[in-house]
C-alpha cells in the first residue's frame, strides 16, 4: 500500500490494522507526531487526514491509503498551518512541547474548516490534552487567528493574496 503524507508518496509495508502512528513513526521516520495514550484522549498523536484532524493512534493505516495526510513537519507547506506556527510562537504557547505538535493540528484543522471560528467551535474543537497546562496562551493564539489580532490580519492577508492570484 502507498501513503500519500506531506506530499510525498510513501510505500508502506505495515498491516493493514496497524495504527498510522506507528507506520509515520517507525517506518517512516517522521517522529513529531507524538504517541500519548494509544487511546484517542490525549491528541498528541493528532494528523490531518483530507485536511481533517485525526488521532493517528488508533487509526488503521489501510483507512487512510489513497487520502492526504499532513503530519507536524508539512503544517507549515499550508498557508494556514505556517499562520498557526507564527502563532504559537508570537503567544509562546509551548512549555514541554510535547502535545504541541496535536495542537497545532487541531487548531489548523479547525481554522481551514471555519476561518472564524465562535469560542463555542474553538472549544469544541481544541480538546488535546496539555500536561504544562498551556490552555491559556492556546486559546490566545486561537482567537488571535480566529479574529483581529496580528496572526488574523496576517491569515486573512494570505487569503486575500491567494485569492487574488485564482
């Protein structure tokens, strides 16, 4: 089987039941994704599947065969990913860093779907889990890009500019 991830085609040799996790971990050797709990709670483990967030952890590889899957390292080939990056960097939001990597994901994923998102959607849709305890400069960042702040204005420039080349 081949999989379609940061724009590379990969040929896969994994079982068709065996998580993503580990197929973009060990056999592929892109090791931002993170492995949490192996059971769907946390969101370290959190990719973009056809630009919808995912928990890799317990999602069987032949699922995903023939879909674009974006991991941490290809965030940032997305003009919204690289928006949300600049983002977490300006608010400082990782401590440890370990579940950031799902964060940005989620926060990417929700962003391509709703560009403004209402603080109900934004709370709906940033349920990773964070053992620093960064939920305060996470939602920071969140509403900066979801509205008005410097991220935002520099999100809807790049939109407008992709726009205007269409």
């Amino acid at each position: 089987m081949e999989l379609q991830i940061n724009g590379t085609t990969y040929p896969v040799e994994s079982e068709a039941d065996t998580p993503l996790l580990w197929v973009i971990r060990d056999e592929l050797g892109l090791t931002g994704t993170k492995y949490g709990c192996g059971i769907a709670q946390c969101g370290a483990c959190s990719v973009l599947v056809d630009g919808q967030v995912m928990r890799s952890c317990v999602t069987p590889v032949a699922g995903v065969a023939g879909k674009q899957i974006t991991t941490i390292e290809g965030v940032e080939d997305d003009a919204v990913g690289k928006r949300v990056v600049a983002a977490w960097v300006e608010h400082q939001v990782p401590q440890c860093g370990y579940c950031q990597s799902g964060q940005v994901m989620a926060a990417t994923s929700l962003l391509k779907q709703t560009p403004r998102p209402s603080e109900e959607q934004i709370a709906a849709s940033m349920t990773n889990l964070c053992r620093c305890g960064t939920y305060n400069a996470i939602s920071a960042a969140v509403h900066d890009l979801a509205g008005g702040g410097p991220s935002a204005k520099a999100m809807q420039a790049s939109t407008n500019e992709g726009r205007a080349r269409s």
